[in-house]
C-alpha cells in the first residue's frame, strides 16, 4: 500500500464556514470493500469530505500454503 493512501486529512474546506477547518474522521458504515469515513468540521459539524479504507492485502510471505499441497 502506498503511503498516500495512509494518509489523514487534518484541515478542509468547510463549506457552511467558507474556510478550511480542522476536521474530525467519523465512521459512517462498514462496506464490503472497506469502512467508509466522514471528514466532519470541528466548528460546526458539516461533512467536509469522506474516505473508503480498505483492507490491505496479505504480505506475500504471510500466504496459507495451497488447499493441493500434501504433508507425508
């Protein structure tokens, strides 16, 4: 996963305040592809945006061995 898709938002444009305001990260619902979040101002309580994060996938050496593969 790249490092922007870690990345958190501390100020956005707040619409009802016409400025960029310091926002809170709400969850709003858990998705099949990920948990979806609202960026809320922290002045008045306006959804300034929203982000889906979703699961990272398995490290590659972290895999179960294959359901064919046989022990003896």
């Amino acid at each position: 996963m790249a490092d922007f898709d870690r990345m958190e938002a501390n100020l956005l444009f707040c619409p009802k305040c016409r400025e960029a305001t310091p926002v809170r990260k709400r969850l709003l619902i858990v998705l099949p592809e990920g948990d979806k979040f609202d960026y809320v101002c922290s002045r008045c309580g306006t959804v300034s945006g929203d982000k889906i994060e979703r699961e990272s996938p398995p490290a590659l050496g972290a895999m179960p061995a294959p359901p064919f593969a046989r022990q003896r």
